[in-house]
C-alpha cells in the first residue's frame, strides 16, 4: 500500500495500530516514519488479533528487525499487547511507495529522493539533484553510500557531496 493511502479504518483498534506503527522512524533514516518510507503495508484483524504487515526496502536490508522491535514497542505502547508484526517480502517495496512527504523530508535531511518514474522512462533515468542547492550537475562518486540503498553523488554546483536514494 503506497504511504500516501491511508487506509480510512473505521475499527478505533486498527485506527490504533495503523496510527502506532505509521509514527515509528526510520532507524537509518530518521527523518522518515514507516508511513513515509511506504513499508506499513496493512493493519487487519486476522484469528482474533491485529496483525500488522511490513514490507523491508530490500530483503537483506539490516534494518529490518530493529524496524518490527520498534514496531512492537509502538503498539505495546498504544494498549495493543497481543498486535503481531508480519513482514511481507511480496509485492516488494519499491521507491514508488515513498510518500510525497517522505520524499520532502529526504530533501529536507540532505538525501536527494530517488527519481519519481515518468511514462516511458525508467528509474534512474532523470537527472539527479542536489538535495542542498537543487542543481542537476550532478554525478556519481560511489555506487554505495552510507547505507547500501543509498549511492554517494557530489554536486558541481554547490561541490557539497550528498546521498542518493537508489531507485528500485
């Protein structure tokens, strides 16, 4: 589910977990909530408890289990003792699911969002720009940056060096 479609939950305990688990940060990137990065992918009531599902950025990603330790803390919180955290590898995430307030908020950290997909285009296809000045004289310095779904590209207009969120 794209983080940009709230699910409307009428049930206040799923509007609970949805709110709890869609408010956890990003552990790599804390300028993100999960509901940003587009990885909360459904609340539902499944054999008398409330499941909640995840979806990693990729499956290697290191992340993933202090994401659903987080996660679990979060509804532990909210009053929601039995809630169960999933994660589903399919569909897979992809840098579509980014919400267009967590591509703002990447921005606003210093990480040029990956490139939204134009008709006929592929990902990665479109000019990067900085996140600091906004310039497309950009390029490449390493294909991994800080983490490995980031690359390290440098402006050459500002020549400050910056992360890129990788498309996929």
């Amino acid at each position: 589910m794209n983080a940009s479609a709230v699910p409307l939950l009428e049930d206040p305990a799923l509007a609970t977990a949805w709110a709890a688990a869609a408010a956890v940060v990003d552990p790599e990137i804390p300028a993100l909530t999960l509901e940003d990065l587009g990885i909360l992918r459904g609340v539902e009531w499944r054999d008398g408890r409330i499941v909640v599902s995840l979806t990693p950025t990729y499956s290697g990603c290191p992340a993933t289990l202090a994401i659903k330790l987080a996660v679990e803390a979060a509804l532990l919180d909210a009053g929601l003792s039995t809630a169960h955290v999933e994660t589903v590898l399919s569909p897979a995430w992809s840098t579509a699911d980014i919400s267009d307030a967590g591509r703002r908020k990447l921005r606003e950290y210093g990480i040029a969002p990956p490139a939204a997909k134009a008709a006929g285009t592929l990902f990665g296809e479109e000019p990067v720009a900085c996140p600091r000045c906004g310039s497309t004289v950009t390029h490449r310095i390493a294909e991994f940056g800080s983490t490995a779904c980031k690359a390290l590209w440098r402006c050459e207009t500002c020549r400050e060096p910056f992360d890129y969120f990788k498309c996929h």
